[in-house]
C-alpha cells in the first residue's frame, strides 16, 4: 500500500518549531465573522458547489519513487495517476529528466508534507481535514479535527516562516497544473479562522511569490480578507512593517481598498 503519512520523528520535531497560537497584548488575530462560530461557507442555490469528485486512477502502471524536500523523503506514486492528474509530471516522465531503467524523480524544493497531501488527493480526491457538506445549512465545512493534531499552518523550511498549508497546496497545485486541487485548497482556507496576521501577511507575500500575476483567486482572496479585517490589521505592528517593506502585494491592497471605499 503506498503511504503518504509522516515518518515518526516528523511530529515531534514539528510541535518543537510550532508558534503559540495563543493570544497576547502583542500577537493579534484574525477571525473572519463569516466563519468563526460554525466554519461553514455559506452558498446559495444558485452557486452551490460540487463535493470533490473521487478520481480514479489506475493503479496498474509502474511506480515512481520521489524523492522529497531537504531531507529526501521517499514517496511512492503510480506513473498513470501523476501524469493523468498533472501536465508537470506528465512532462517529466516523457522527458530527458526521467531514466527509463530508474524510475525515479527528485523534487529537492517541495515541503514533504505538503507533497504528501497532493499524493493524499490524487488517490482520494481529498485531503485532511475532508470537506464536508453540511446539508441543513446549504454549505461547506471540514471535518472534526480534534485529537488529530492538526494545525492549519506549517513550518515552511524555504521561506523560515509558519504558512496557512492550503496556501502552499494551492501554490503547489499551480506549479503542478492541477486547476481541481487549486479550487479545493482555495475552499477550504476560506474555512479557516483565528489566524495571526504575522501568519496571513507571510502568506500573502508567499502566495504573490508563487503564483501568476493573472492570478485571480488566492491574491484576491487575501485582498479581500485584508480590507474586511483592517482594522485589525490597522492595530498590527506586522502590518506597519511589511508596507513599509513595500512590495506588489501592498500596490494591488491600495488599489483595491480605493475601489472598494
């Protein structure tokens, strides 16, 4: 069976690096009042949503080892399921970087666990925590997620900084071309609340760094996640520093705060 969990000792080392979600005088937070009591996304009839549809990959082709991040961590994945799934890897397996007597791909810059919940949705079409539809409110929330452990950020070893994790999926995702993996992590950061604005600002600026600038959907989701809570942005002194570092991120906030007041 091919496993996309963390090694052993990953958790340990990651709860050691793990920033104080608490809050303080000094450290502000976010929470989105769309989302804060329930973290459910409200949708209307009209624009309801499709649950993520379960692919079906064949699990009949050669397996692919890859080989992860820093610190190499080995995965396992069959050929058809990531070529039919991204033309990235469709174009690796076909060309020059890929020797037909190893089968074998070396992604050195990618974060492990954030590979392994790409890897998580091409056999399952979902990642944890799983959206779930909740019926009587016509939305979207995800799954319980108590006792598991789980944080919506991760230690980004690249950047030195703590990410909201769909952040870089979504990122990953585009890098990759899967536009279906894309919309659901851009989903279900949507679901997420009480997020410091250290955490939102570094990955706003990651997500500038890494995505097109035609992108239209996760810069214009941390636009508009800015001016609704900028008043809490206003009191932040991360903010204060971060537009005085400048940066295009800060040019669109200016033109979209105009056009919005």
């Amino acid at each position: 069976m091919l496993s996309w969990g963390r090694p052993r000792n990953q958790s340990s080392s990651f709860s050691k690096n793990r920033v104080d979600k608490g809050t303080s005088r000094t450290k502000r937070s976010f929470r989105d009042a769309s989302t804060a009591s329930k973290r459910v996304e409200n949708t209307s009839n009209s624009t309801r949503p499709q649950q993520p549809q379960q692919p079906q990959p064949s699990l009949t082709s050669a397996i692919i080892t890859l080989c992860v991040g820093r610190e190499q961590r080995l995965f396992a994945a069959h050929e058809d399921v990531l070529c039919q799934a991204s033309p990235f890897f469709q174009s690796l397996c076909r060309g020059q970087f890929f020797e037909s007597t190893q089968k074998r791909i070396d992604l050195p810059d990618e974060e492990p666990e954030i590979f392994s919940s790409v890897l998580e949705y091409l056999y399952k079409g979902d990642y944890f925590p799983r959206l779930v539809h909740d019926r009587r409110r016509q939305g979207w929330s995800l799954e319980d997620t108590i006792g598991s452990g789980y944080e919506p950020t991760i230690y980004h070893a690249a950047t030195g900084t703590y990410l909201l994790k769909d952040t870089v999926i979504y990122c990953t995702a585009e890098r990759y071309g899967m536009e279906e993996l894309k919309r659901l992590a851009l989903r279900k950061q949507g679901l997420h609340s009480g997020i410091q604005c250290s955490t939102i600002l570094a990955s706003a600026r990651y997500a500038y760094a890494n995505t097109p600038d035609n992108d239209s959907k996760l810069r214009a989701h941390y636009l508009a996640l800015i001016i609704r809570s900028r008043h809490t942005f206003k009191r932040s002194g991360t903010m204060q520093n971060e537009m005085e570092a400048g940066g295009k991120l800060f040019f669109d906030l200016f033109v979209a705060m105009v056009n919005h007041m």
